[in-house]
C-alpha cells in the first residue's frame, strides 16, 4: 500500500509513488477560449465525476453572473451551493454555498490565505482549497444555482489516481449552518450596559451585571458542526452579522464548548471567548490571517460602531485536529452567556467514517445575507 504520509510534504516531495496525476477542468474542448461552464438559473450541474479511486489535492474555481432581472447579480457565492459525494452515496458529505465553503460568509470575497483555504486577487475571487479528499469508488461534485441568473463557472479539480486507500481512511466532510437571530437576552438598545454598573460583587465598578449570569450546560449555544460516527473535527469559519446596537457592541465573550461522545457539561474542550477560540486577543478591530486562523472580514467603523456589521473569521484544526469516537458537537456561546441577538452563519469542516447523519436542507431563502 502506498505511504499516503510521504509525498505530499515540503520535506518529502523528493520521495517519489505510482501515483497518477489527474485533473478536471472547465477548459475549453474546442480549443477555443470559453473556458467556463454555464449554469442556468434553478439548474443544479454536475462539474466533475471522477471513477476510480483518489484523492482530490487541489480545487480553484471563480464565478462571474449574468444580469438578474436587468441590473447585476448580488450574492452568488451565498446563492451557488456546492455539494460533494463520494462512493455512489446519496446524500452529500459536503453542502455549503460556494464562498462560504471557500472561508468566507456574507456572500463576500476578500483576499486572504491560509493553510487550506486561500481567497486570491483580484479581490479575493481566485478560490482555492487543499483539503485532501479521498474517495474509494468514485467522486461527484455539483453546483446549485438558486438565483435568476445565469452563472459562468470556471474550475480546476486536480486529484491524484491511486491504487487503493489504507482501511482507516475516512472521508471529507463540510456543512454550511444558519440562524439568522440568535435570540439573546440582553436589551436591544444602546447604553444598557451603563443602567448596570458596580453591582456585581468582587468585580470592577465598570463591570456590567448582565455579565455575572452563567450558563452551565450550554443549551442555547450556537451549534457550528453536530455530526454522528468516528472521525476528527479540522476547523469551521463563523460569519457573525451584529445587525442592531445591543446591551455592548462586542459580540464576543462567547465561549466555545466542543461536546464530544456524549460527554455532560463542562464539556473536555471548553474555552474562554470566541477571539481567543479564533486565536485573536482583546475584541480585535484588525483584520488578519495566517496558516492556521485568521480574522477575513471587520466591519466596525463601515457600520457606524464598534464590530458592527459584517464580521468573519476562521479556525483550522491541522496541527490539532480534534478526535471523536461516536459523536461531536461543535458549539460557541453567542455573547457571554447567549445573551445577544445576531446573525451566526458558519461552515464545519471534518472527517468521519462512513456513513454519516444526513444534513438538514439548505433553504435558498435563508441562504442570502441582510
């Protein structure tokens, strides 16, 4: 069997296999240069079906659109949904509208590069993923195009033809989530905060009293992944839209909480804030990025307050991945203690052996951002 841990690495590249090299492309068959694939509009269209067995290595794809309804189309990375199948199944192990699948939600691409995922110029419309994929029988990927416009899809998928898989190998997995309002419990104007000052023993005058309610079983957490089997968790983006002033503008403080085979609360994996789950510090105002984690989006001063607006991040699990043997749930607190009302989106990126619990469908009317 091949050594699927030499190759593919900067310090093994010079060891060499009998690995095929393969790609599928939208490139042009006439020799011409329409180079795309067009998608009409409510068509879904499989782009690349692949026999054999492999691991897809490499994916880049742009979109551009056609007039919808006479004026240019918005929102076609959250509009186009990308599915992926492996082995004949029936039900896709990879569902997420394209750019959210990509590391970015909101419907927006901005240039930023990390170990798996990279938005490249011009203005982050060069989309790329590394995940490897393999699959024992055969792949199939497809798009969905839920708008009124036609789509013109270019792509590369370049994938390595193999002999076999070693048994344990378990196959790629993302899922996009949604909930448009969190439904917290602080007040929804501004200033709330000030009615509470200094009543919180131990704590400093500034410190706000809604802050001292705790939440000791996390219930009401935003659940970013919630999957059944044995496999291991490598990352998720979350997209947080702070769509109205609240009782404070930081949308933070929400701690991270990763149940895994069924465990009670706390939980094994419990963290301290969403920017220190994101490995960022002190309500970041920057944006970043780096191999492993990075803030794409910060909205703040374009909304009129401070992290108002539009705001995305992501986290990737390579270097830790987080493992499970019978279940996972993957969740974060939408303010300290759920107490704010915002927009969550995220996208959940794992492995697992087969089979998997089917995902819920994707609704094309909750898929377009405020």
């Amino acid at each position: 069997m091949d050594d699927f841990s030499l190759g593919n690495s900067m310090d093994s590249l010079f060891i060499l296999s009998d690995r095929k090299s393969k790609r599928v492309s939208s490139y042009d068959k006439t020799g011409g240069n329409m180079d795309w694939l067009d998608i009409a509009p409510r068509e879904t269209k499989t782009f690349a079906h692949i026999q054999g067995c492999g691991i897809i290595r490499h994916i880049w794809c742009t979109i551009s659109s056609d007039l919808e309804d006479g004026v240019p189309a918005k929102n076609h990375l959250r509009r186009t949904i990308l599915r992926m199948f492996w082995d004949n199944e029936a039900a896709p192990s990879v569902e997420a509208p394209l750019g959210d699948f990509f590391g970015m939600g909101h419907g927006i691409s901005r240039n930023f590069s990390s170990a798996a995922f990279a938005m490249n110029p011009q203005d982050g419309r060069g989309l790329c993923c590394y995940f490897p994929m393999p699959f024992h029988k055969n792949a199939r990927l497809e798009l969905e195009n839920t708008s009124l416009a036609t789509l013109h899809f270019y792509f590369y998928v370049d994938y390595e033809e193999v002999k076999g898989l070693p048994e344990n190998s378990a196959t790629f997995h993302a899922q996009f989530r949604r909930e448009k309002n969190t439904q917290g419990w602080a007040e929804p104007v501004p200033g709330s905060i000030a009615k509470h000052r200094g009543n919180v023993p131990g704590f400093p005058a500034w410190y706000p009293d809604a802050w001292a309610k705790t939440n000791p079983s996390g219930e009401d957490n935003y659940v970013i992944l919630e999957a059944t089997g044995k496999g291991k968790f490598v990352g998720c983006n979350l997209n947080i839209d702070v769509f109205e002033r609240q009782a404070n503008d930081w949308y933070g403080e929400g701690d991270d909480m990763i149940f895994i085979d069924g465990e009670p609360w706390p939980p094994t994996l419990h963290g301290t804030g969403t920017e220190d789950y994101f490995n960022t510090a002190f309500c970041p105002r920057q944006e970043f990025n780096s191999l492993y984690s990075g803030i794409t989006l910060y909205s703040g001063e374009e909304a009129g307050f401070p992290w108002g607006g539009k705001n995305s991040m992501y986290r990737l699990h390579i270097l830790d991945p987080i493992h499970f043997d019978k279940h996972i749930k993957v969740t974060i607190e939408h303010g300290h203690a759920n107490k704010l009302s915002n927009d969550y989106s995220s996208t959940a990126y794992w492995y697992q052996l087969e089979p998997h619990a089917k995902f819920a469908p994707l609704d094309a009317g909750d898929l377009i951002p405020r």
